[in-house]
C-alpha cells in the first residue's frame, strides 16, 4: 500500500472565523492574514494506493460553482485535483473509492462535476464507490440554517442519484482503516485512521485545520458544538499521544504531517514534514 499527497489548491478564509475566540494579536503571529484579514488555507487531499484499487480522501472544492462563488473564497494558486493524480500517473476514471470526511464545499465539491451538456451534474468519479454515513448524509440533506451554505444540494443529491453512494454502517471499505467518528465540528464527521507498514497516520480534516489548532481553546468560529469539539480535541490528541499516530492536515497552507508531544502547557506540536518523508 502506498499513500499519496493530492493538492487541490488554495483557497481564503476569514482569519477571525478561522481561531473563533482566540484573538487576533495571538493567532495572526503564527498564521499571518492579509489585509482583508483572510488567511491561505489548502485543499490537500490523500490519495491510498492498494493493489488495484485507488481510494481518495475528500476531493476539494473542485471548479463547477460560478465566479461569484469562487470571488468570496479565492481560489489561488497552480495546483488542481487533476494535475495531481496525471503528476502520479493517474486519471481520475482509475479511482474506484471516494471517501468523504464530510460534505461541507472545500470536502466534497470536487466530487461532482458537470455533465457534457452542462444541464446537470454527474460524478467527477464515474468508476467510483462514494462513502459517507447515514447520520451525516441526512444532517447534510437537511440543513440548519447555519450551516446550509456550506451544504450545497449540487455537491451532494447527485451522489446518491447516481447510485454510486454507500454507507460505512452497511458496507466494509475494503481498505485497511478505522473511523474516529466527531461531532464537533458537523455531525458525524470522519476522521480516517490509516495503518501502513509501521505507521498509524489520522486524517484529521476540519478537526484540526493546521498544527496552530491543537491547542484544545483553538477552536473555529465554524464548528456547530465548539465545546463538544474541544472535547474531541482532547480525546482524539491524547489517543494520537498514545498511540504515536501521525497527524495528516487537509488545511494548513504548507504542513502536511505532524507528530505532539505532552509538554507543561498540554499536548503541543513536535515535529513537522511531508508525507513523502515517511517513506
């Protein structure tokens, strides 16, 4: 098995929304913001390599929503989903599994795209088993006014059109990983356990956008339950502590991986590197 860094570009968001309470004198010193006060965050995905079969973890925000839309995010920089997998040797049509952390924009956008006529929308992934689970899928279909923009129908109901959709409760991902399930941030959200060769690496999506986050009161002004993801937070961090499990960060502008440590302030960040340093 072998697993694979896919950039899928850059995009911003405003710094204050991004640390939640934290206030700017602090988070601005160590993740710097422009004069709009928005903040360069990565869409980095994580393509798994076994055998046969090639499964990709989340798809970034992917390029179908009009220019308005991509005017409040500012999508930035050369990378894309497909030069990253043709920059591997691979097609989009070659992956057979897409699993979706959750189903916010940046996570699943690229995970449909338009048809040839461009009246409607079809998988990005044709050849493809989609993976969510229930209890998200239905938060997702469904809702709250809070985080329905985030939420958008032409990311998701054409999914389970296709017929391409599975749960994880009904159906075993034919993959080596376990499901740290959370809460916090959305419902439901998953958190990919990966085990390879000696290494245990966790995807941490939205629960941790950087290294700056693991500080348990550093906690997006995004997340639904704050204080039910600064328990995750807890829990999840001290498990990793325990286990020495590697953090993989879908957002951080330049970190990939990161190892913690427990120091007199609570559990802190260590050491950082890519991914490709592991093998």
């Amino acid at each position: 098995m072998k697993l694979h860094t896919i950039n899928t570009g850059h995009f911003k968001l405003d710094g204050g929304a991004m640390f939640g309470v934290v206030p700017k004198s602090m988070w601005s010193k160590v993740y710097p913001a422009d004069d709009n006060n928005m903040c360069s965050w990565a869409m980095r995905c994580l393509l798994i390599e076994d055998g046969k079969r090639l499964m990709l973890i989340d798809t970034g925000m992917g390029n179908k929503q009009e220019q308005k839309f991509f005017a409040h995010y500012f999508l930035h920089g050369d990378d894309s989903l497909d030069k990253s997998l043709q920059n591997l040797g691979f097609h989009r049509d070659d992956i057979t599994d897409v699993f979706l952390t959750h189903l916010h924009f940046d996570h699943c956008g690229g995970a449909i795209e338009y048809n040839n006529e461009k009246s409607g929308f079809r998988p990005a992934f044709k050849n493809a088993v989609y993976w969510s689970n229930q209890k998200h899928w239905e938060w997702a279909v469904n809702p709250n006014p809070r985080e329905k923009a985030s939420f958008l129908k032409e990311n998701i109901l054409p999914i389970q059109e296709s017929g391409q959709l599975k749960f994880v409760e009904t159906e075993t991902i034919p993959y080596p990983i376990s499901i740290e399930y959370v809460f916090g941030h959305t419902e439901a959200m998953m958190l990919p356990l990966i085990h390879i060769n000696n290494h245990k690496i966790l995807y941490v999506a939205d629960l941790l956008p950087s290294p700056v986050h693991i500080p348990l009161p550093w906690v997006m002004g995004y997340d639904m339950r704050p204080l039910e993801t600064l328990i995750e937070k807890e829990r999840i961090l001290k498990q990793c502590l325990d286990q020495n499990i590697i953090l993989y960060f879908e957002h951080d502008k330049s970190i990939e991986c990161a190892t913690i440590q427990q120091t007199e302030k609570g559990i802190r960040l260590k050491e950082t590197f890519s991914l490709s340093e592991l093998f």
